[in-house]
C-alpha cells in the first residue's frame, strides 16, 4: 500500500472517531417554543459537556470589581421573584420559566416567591426603551458604554458575590416589547447566568449562553451544565484545576454523558 493511501486511510479514521463522539439524537424544539426555534441534539460525550462547563462557569465578558477566581454558584436554597413591568404582561411567563428551571435542574432548590417578598434572584421585566437606563443605573454610565459596545445585549443579568464564591444576589432585566422570541430567549439565557453560569462561548454550538444563537428554551445540555453547577460537588469558589478533575466522575456518576 502506497504511503498517500496510508495517510487518507488515517485521516478517514480520525474523521469517523470525531463523528462518533459527536452529539446525536436531534429532536425538533420543545412544545411551548416560539415558532423557528432551533432543534436540539439531546445525546452529547462526557467531553463535550466537560468542555461547555469549564468554558461557561469561568470568567465573563462583564466584569464589574475583582473577577471571580473560581466557581460562582448558590449556597443554599433560592427564592426568586418576578417584578412585573413594560408594556405586555409576561410576568406569568416568566414565572413558568423559573418553576421550570425548579424542576428540571437537580439540587437548584429553586422557589417563585411573590413580588413583594425578599428574594436572591430578582427578575425585572422591562421594555426596550428603558434597557439602558437599567444598565447605568446597574453599572454606572463607563461600563455601560464598553459593555454595550462590544456585546450590543438585549438583556443582562448582575450577579454579586463573595469572595468564597457563594452568590449573594442577582438582578436580570429582560426585554418584554421585542416579540416571544426575544423574550424567552432572554428569559432562559439570563437565568443560566443568574444561577453561575457567567460567561458565553460563541463557540459552542449548543448552548443557549452562544450569542450568535436564539434558542428560547431549556435545551438538555444546558440543563446538564446547570445540574452541574449544583452538583454537592461542585463547589462555590472551585478552581479550575479542581473542577476539572472532578467533571469526570461528576458526569459519569449523573448519567450525562455517553
């Protein structure tokens, strides 16, 4: 055998391993998605659900103070509340994101409260008109303007915590006026970030956290990255060295990965 068919022989053999750790079993989007939602691959490898998680849960395009050094989560059981406002009503909607959110992702230990009681996540629904201000007013006029430069954002999420990681609180603003599908793919988005998931990768091809995508609703793979991030063993403040070493088991052990 000549050594030019060797080496296609080779390559022919890398590409079918690639293909084979590929995500798999695509479906169409859920029911209750806006009309064009984007299918969904619902069978990933280990590797790829490693990967989105050390790529989402570490670092941010929106730095406001020192940068979190390692995993930013929760601590104990959160209370969420949705302050209606804009011009449609979607806080009924934005509440039936957040309970799905409860009973989809283990260990979140996640409650909808009523507007007018304390809560660690706090959902302001907003028209497009009133966004910027929202984000000064959040972040002060400077960030603001470089934020909005390089991200053109739609909506936003600030989260606060301490320097054990723990989050202490979150405020997201998402955009009611810009039709369902605007909204619901800012509602699910900015949730993922709310909960610690603090980054995007425009390179991830399935996660709604991507911004060159608009998936509007809980995909399974990010509902495995948030399982994840809640896993007891997934600590607040986990370095990456640490939260590296400790996916593999993690995700075997909760069956996420094939």
């Amino acid at each position: 055998m000549t050594r030019p068919a060797c080496a296609l022989i080779a390559v022919l053999a890398l590409i079918s391993a690639s293909a084979a750790l590929a995500a798999s079993d695509k479906r169409p989007a859920p029911p209750g998605s806006f009309a064009g939602a984007p299918a969904q691959y619902t069978r990933f490898s280990a590797a790829e659900i490693a990967r989105g998680f050390m790529a989402l849960a570490f670092g941010s395009d929106l730095h406001v103070g020192a940068p979190a050094a390692g995993v930013r989560r929760f601590d104990h059981p959160i209370r969420a509340r949705v302050v209606a406002g804009g011009s449609v009503d979607r806080k009924a909607a934005m509440e039936r994101i957040l309970q799905e959110y409860a009973a989809k992702v283990q260990n979140l230990h996640l409650t909808v409260v009523p507007e007018t009681e304390p809560a660690d996540i706090e959902v302001r629904l907003i028209d497009e008109t009133s966004f910027a201000a929202a984000m000064r007013a959040a972040f002060g006029a400077g960030v603001t303007n470089e934020f909005v430069k390089r991200t053109d954002p739609q909506c936003m999420t600030s989260v606060t915590s301490g320097a054990d990681g723990a989050i202490e609180r979150a405020i997201t603003f998402v955009i009611v006026d810009k039709g369902e599908d605007v909204f619901l793919d800012c509602g699910y988005h900015e949730l993922l970030h709310a909960f610690g998931l603090s980054n995007h990768d425009q390179r991830n091809p399935w996660t709604t956290l991507n911004q060159t995508r608009k998936v509007g609703y809980l995909s399974v793979y990010d509902r495995a990255l948030a399982t994840l991030l809640y896993d007891p063993r997934i600590k607040p403040g986990m370095s990456k060295e640490r939260a590296r070493k400790a996916l593999r088991h993690v995700i075997e052990s909760l069956g996420l990965g094939r």
